[in-house]
C-alpha cells in the first residue's frame, strides 16, 4: 500500500470519526500516547520479566494512523518527502551512510 493511499484511508477516516478539525496540539498527544504504548509494548517484550504482550502491529497502525493524520493536517505529502530523504540517502550521498561496523 502507498503512503498516498494510507494518508487517503486517515482523511476519510477521520472525515467519518468528526474529527477532523482538531488542533495540532490535539494530535500531537495522541501521536505522543501511541508512540508510548508501542514502547512500552516493545518493552514489556524483551525485558526479563514477561508481562502482558502487546499488539505490537496494532501499535504500530495506532502511530501510524496518528503520524498520516499530522501530516495531513499540515499539507504534507509523504510519498514527496519520502521520495526526497531516500534519494538522498542513498542516492548521491550514499556513502555518507556506511555501515562501521567492520
């Protein structure tokens, strides 16, 4: 699936949700709390002691989901931007990324 059409599925979404118009901040804590619960649900993974596991793809869409609907709230394009970082990293400046790790 293409950035494009994901960030297609968050406006409809949100369009049926009525929650379209809420504020940057709004969406910040949201993008915030998800991103906390995949952390935490990554922790409670590999940490000694088991505890409940997480849904970790859930998560994942979870902040994904909240990550398309900032973008979109600011006119960002990702398929754009994304097109643009991967280029340049490993496109032109492709060695400015080598592994060091011997």
């Amino acid at each position: 699936m293409s950035l494009e059409k994901i960030q297609k599925d968050v406006e409809k979404g949100i369009s049926q949700d009525g929650r379209k118009n809420l504020f940057l901040l709004s969406i910040m804590v949201a993008l915030t709390e998800e991103a906390r619960e995949l952390a935490r649900g990554l922790n409670n993974r590999y940490e000694e002691r088991i505890k409940k596991f997480a849904d970790l793809g859930k998560e994942t869409f979870d902040s994904i989901f909240n990550l398309c609907y900032l973008a979109n709230s600011q006119g960002i394009i990702l398929t754009e931007v994304w097109n643009q970082k991967i280029n340049k990293r490993y496109g032109r400046n492709k060695n400015e990324f080598k592994d060091y790790r011997g």
